[in-house]
C-alpha cells in the first residue's frame, strides 16, 4: 500500500512539473507575440494563430488552460496591452494596477 501512495504522489509531483513546464512556453509565446507586435504590428494576430494551431492547442492543454475561443480572445488582449509577461506577473504591477483601479474609484 505504501509503494502505491509513493507513486502516486511520485506522478503528481511529475504531472505538476510538466504543467509548469508547458506554462512557462505559453509565457514565452506571449512575450514573443509582444516583441512582434513592438516590431511588425501583428502580435494579437500571432498568437491568436498560434494558439488556434494545433501545436498551440496541445501546449494550452498540457499547460492545464482549456483552448477555447474565450481564451484566445484574452491572450490576444493581453499582447494588445503590450505589458511583458515578467512584469505583469510582478508585485510592484499588481500593486501599481490596483492603485490606479482605487484611483478610478474615487
């Protein structure tokens, strides 16, 4: 029984590290959707492309994010914002965002 608890907790542990693995191209596919839309204009159209491939499709799925349109739509508003994956994934954003939300506000 105990071998059995190991190994199952062993692919969990596996299973985690490969979703994260998988997230991680995702980020990188946005950032270079975001260098391209700096450069040619065309980064929303990139990655919409992208994610509708099938390559695409199979990455968001090991990734654990469910590749419908509704996801496609918020990867191409996020490269449309223009804000790297590194920083929007920041603290000092996240707090700059919701300073500027409370801002609105009031």
């Amino acid at each position: 029984m105990r071998d059995f608890v190991d190994g199952s907790a062993f692919n969990y542990e596996q299973g985690q590290r490969a979703r994260k693995l998988f997230a991680a191209v995702v980020l990188a596919a946005l950032d270079d959707a975001i260098a391209d839309d700096k450069k040619y204009g065309n980064g929303p159209e990139q990655i919409a492309r992208w994610a509708r491939s099938r390559d695409g499709r199979e990455v968001l799925s090991c990734a654990g994010i469910d590749p419908n349109e509704r996801v496609v739509k918020g990867l191409m508003e996020f490269v449309s914002k223009g804000v790297r994956t590194s920083v929007a994934l920041s603290r000092e954003e996240s707090e700059r965002r919701i300073a500027a939300e409370e801002a609105e506000a009031a």
